[in-house]
C-alpha cells in the first residue's frame, strides 16, 4: 500500500475517488505526454494556469507529488508514474464503456470542416458495422470554421472531426487522403473589372498563400463569406474568383486556366 494512503479506512477510499474527476485525469496523463504544462494545456484546450491549478488539486487529494518542475519541462515522479499507469487503464475503460453505449443508443456525430468531401467520409464509415452487424448510424455535423470545429471535439460535441491537420492540434491525426483544391472562375459571366477573391473562415489562409503567388492581371481584394456553397454561387455569378474544392467543379464554375497550380490539402481524424 502507498504510505500515502495508509490508514484510510473505506470511508477515506471512497471520498478520495469521489473528490477525483476524469478531467483531472485527463490532464496529469496530458502533462506526462507533453512534458510540459504549457504544451499540455494546449492539448487539452485549457488555460496553463486553469490545468497547474488542477494538477497541483490532484496531488493534495493524493497527498503526493506527481510531477517534477524544471526549467526544462516536467516529469512524473516514482509516486506519478505509478498513478499515471492507473490514470491511462482508468481512461482507456471510460473510452470503451462511452463508445459501447455510443454503438447502442446514439448516432456517430461526425464534425466535418468544409473543404472535405462528405459523400467520401460517409463512404468510409458506411464500411464500420454497428451494434447490429449493420452499418453505424452517422449524424454530419458541417463546420465552416475550422477553430469551431476544433473546440466541438474538445468539448465532446461531436465524436470524431474530420478536416485539415493543424500545427497546433493536440496531436497528430490519421491520415485520410486529400483534398484538391482550385481556382475556380465563371464560365458564363465574366468577373466584374478588377474582381476579388472569395474565401471561407477554412480557406482564407490557403486564399491568401493564392494571392500572394498569383500572376498579373487576377485580384488582390479577398472577401470572406460564410460558407463554399456561398462563395461557388458567387464565382458562378461572375462576381469573383475562387479557391474551391475539385468536388465544386461543374458546367458553370470551372477552373481558372493558368491562374494557380492545383492544392492538395492532407485531411485527417
């Protein structure tokens, strides 16, 4: 038995797994794998002091210290390391219980940024049986803003996010291919004099990378809208340019001859 916890009787069991959340949880695993609080607390969407304040609650319910401060980043002591293995098996079960009763009782919730192809997700997950031996149900949750996205998953509101990987994401996602992205224009109306290039919240950086490399005689001007399906129907009206999904391309909104290369954008889970 820890010396930390000799003498507890069941009654002090019971009050120090009641007095322990599984966000606290969450967050010592997060300072183990990141090796620092400040990196940890960008995994998990919280600010630096918010997490040192949970992390140094934990240890005073344990009555050990589960992490050496340095300059250098932080470790887990022997006492964290100990506790931290029974941390990640604690998780790993609340995870499989969660996704057991997920498979039952409610649809897969499905984030997707707006530069993805759903029909091709949907596809994928078509392939994953449910509770039944039949398909899983899929609720689609379109997110036109990247960061909102990211905050969704962060606070459980959808299951699993699909769309661009971030440098700043809590780690690194799983891979599903690529989006191609062009420069598309009118095919009927021509832009107005001087024109302008029309992005989303998901696309404004990879519109302004365009900008900056575009040749002579296209736009520089850049309005945002709120959505592609919005910034197509303008492009098909002739009233800009546009840097648009392959799946956008149709008899009326075409790409830009010789204006951009093609963009090929990494989407992972």
């Amino acid at each position: 038995m820890d010396a930390s916890l000799r003498g507890r009787g069941a009654r002090g069991y019971g009050a120090l797994v009641e007095s322990i959340s599984v966000r606290q949880l969450e967050f010592a695993v997060a300072v183990e794998e990141a090796g620092a609080m400040c990196a940890a607390a960008k995994r998990v969407h919280v600010s630096q002091p918010s997490l040192s304040q949970q992390i140094r609650l934990l240890e005073t319910t344990l009555g050990v210290q589960l992490f050496e401060r340095t300059p250098a980043g932080t470790t887990a002591t022997a006492a964290g390391t100990a506790f931290l293995a029974h941390a990640h098996v604690v998780l790993d079960e609340l995870r499989r219980a969660r996704a057991s009763v997920l498979l039952q009782a409610e649809p897969l919730r499905l984030g997707v940024e707006d530069v993805v192809d759903v029909r091709r997700v949907l596809s994928a997950c078509g392939d994953a049986p449910g509770a039944d031996g039949g398909p899983e149900q899929v609720q689609v949750l379109r997110f036109r803003d990247p960061a909102r996205l990211r905050a969704a998953l962060s606070a459980r509101e959808v299951d699993v996010a699909v769309g661009r990987p971030r440098p700043e994401g809590p780690a690194a996602p799983t891979p599903l291919g690529s989006v191609r992205l062009l420069v598309m224009t009118s095919a009927t109306a021509l832009p107005p004099t001087g024109g302008r290039w029309i992005c989303t919240p998901g696309t404004a950086d990879l519109t302004a990378a365009a900008v900056a490399a575009a040749g002579p005689g296209l736009p520089r001007a850049v309005t945002e809208v709120e959505d592609l399906e919005f910034a197509s129907a303008m492009v098909e009206q002739g009233r800009g340019i546009a840097l648009l999904p392959e799946r956008l391309q149709s008899a009326t909104v075409v790409p830009l001859a010789g204006a951009h290369p093609a963009v090929d954008v990494p989407v992972g889970a």
